[in-house]
C-alpha cells in the first residue's frame, strides 16, 4: 500500500477531530481509498471517515491491508508534518509497521518516520441508509459556537427543527438557555448558509460533551450536516471537498 | 430517566 496527499494539513486535521474520541483505530486500506470506522470507548458514538482513492495525489493497494495505529503516537510523528507538506504513508503486506514521508513544497527537506502498528480487535458496525426526517446544514464556525456556548451551561441539549429554525436549547443548574437559528433569506456567502430540508419535525436530546468533540472537526469544512430521525441516531457529516470524502460522526439519542 | 442506548442497538454489527 502506497498513497501520497499534497497536503499534510488534511491528515492533521482528521486527526485532531477524532483523537479525544478514540484512542486506537484501524485505517482500512482498500483499492477505494483509505476508511476508518471507531467508536468512542462508551459505545455510544462513532467515527466514520473516507477519503476516496481519486482524493490522493497517488494512490497505490494491491490488496485491502488494515493499518492499527494508536492515535496519540500518530499524533507525534504528524506534528513533525508542515501543514503545506506533502505526505506519503506505505505499508507492506505484513502490516507490523507504517511509513510516513514529509516533503516540503519546495522538496528541499525531506523527513521519514517509521510508526509500529498494532492489532486492534475492532466491532464494526453496519450504518443502513437512512432516509432522515431533518437535514440541517449550517457553518460549521456557528456549529462549533453553539456547542460551546451551550455547553457551559448544562450536560445535554434538545434540538428541534421545524421549517421555520433550528432550536438548540440546554437545562442546566445555574439557568437555561437557547439558540435559534432560521434559514437564511439573503445569502452573501454560500458558507454562511442555513439550510433546512424538512420531511417532519423533530425534536430529540443529545449529550454536549460529544457534539463539542465532533465539534473539533470544524477547521475540515466550512460547513457542516447535521441529519435528524425520531429515536435514531444524529448524523453529523464534514465532507472534505467534493471528491475527496467526509468525516461523520454518529451519537446516540438521549430517550426518556 | 434519561437513557442513552449503545450504538449496536441502532446500526447492527457487521
């Protein structure tokens, strides 16, 4: 297996959204590109991540290779990565260890690491297609904002999207709170968008704690989706370009 | 009460 990215800046940023939520995780090798799925160590959340093969400046797999990487330890060696670096990762058939090459834009520096792999008994899940009953699309930036407003002021928040908004309300001990967001009339940006697509209302409660560790994905899209059904999980969705593919997070419904 | 279910419960393993 042998792929390389121009930028080093993707990789960085992946990882930075996912690294509080899971500790190990296998990157799934395939002709298609390179996938990962983990869930947080609750079992309540998921990471489901793709970068297709037509994403990668060169993107080389014989054959489907898994690649168990302890994230804090790939962490390290992606620090020593420029952000305008160049990456390249290989693996071989024995999958014991993965090698990643940074150069810079003007290939007069050249750094290679070697990470060790280990074997990581992961569950994986299978996500049905889901036809969801509200699709929100908002700025990532007021997706962020929200969360960790909210989130000083109580554990959990309701969400309830109607055609005319979307309602992020939170109870909590010292007070409560709430932000309401309609879609927008006059657009300027296309990132400033909020854009509700509607097939019933709904209303449901989630932990905070995990939509503000989603919201570490931010600085991968201006935007973001968030994708709603009665008593099923959210799906919380940043894509990484159009052909390139998406980080989605899943979190399970708070019921009463 | 305020339940918070495994994700398995929802999506199945593969």
């Amino acid at each position: 297996f042998e792929a390389r990215l121009t930028q080093a800046s993707l990789i960085k940023k992946i990882l930075e959204a996912i690294k509080d939520l899971v500790t190990d995780a296998n990157f799934d090798c395939s002709p298609e590109g390179l996938s990962l799925q983990a869930m947080d160590s609750s079992h309540v959340s998921l990471v489901s991540m793709v970068l297709h093969a037509q994403g990668f400046e060169m993107f080389r797999c014989q054959r489907a290779v898994s690649l168990g990487i302890n994230l804090a330890s790939l962490t390290k060696i992606l620090k020593c990565a420029g952000n305008d670096d160049s990456i390249t990762l290989r693996a071989d058939e024995k999958g014991d260890k993965a090698e990643f090459v940074f150069e810079s834009q003007s290939q007069d520096r050249l750094s290679e690491f070697e990470l060790k792999l280990m074997d990581i008994d992961s569950e994986h899940l299978g996500i049905p297609d889901t036809k969801y009953s509200a699709i929100v699309e908002m700025p990532s930036s007021e997706y962020r904002r929200i969360c960790s407003d909210l989130g000083v002021m109580g554990d959990t928040v309701r969400i309830s999207v109607s055609k005319e908004s979307v309602k992020f309300q939170v109870d909590g001990d010292i007070g409560k709170g709430s932000v309401c967001l309609h879609p927008s009339s006059v657009v300027d940006k296309p990132t400033e968008v909020v854009k509700i697509s509607l097939e019933e209302p709904v209303d449901m409660i989630f932990s905070i704690r995990y939509l503000n560790y989603f919201a570490k994905a931010a600085p991968l899209s201006d935007t973001v989706t968030l994708s709603l059904s009665k008593d099923f999980p959210l799906q919380i969705e940043f894509k990484f370009g159009e052909q390139m593919g998406y980080l989605r997070y899943y979190l399970a419904p708070k019921i009463d | 009460c305020v339940q918070q279910q495994e994700l398995k419960n929802y999506f199945g393993r593969k």
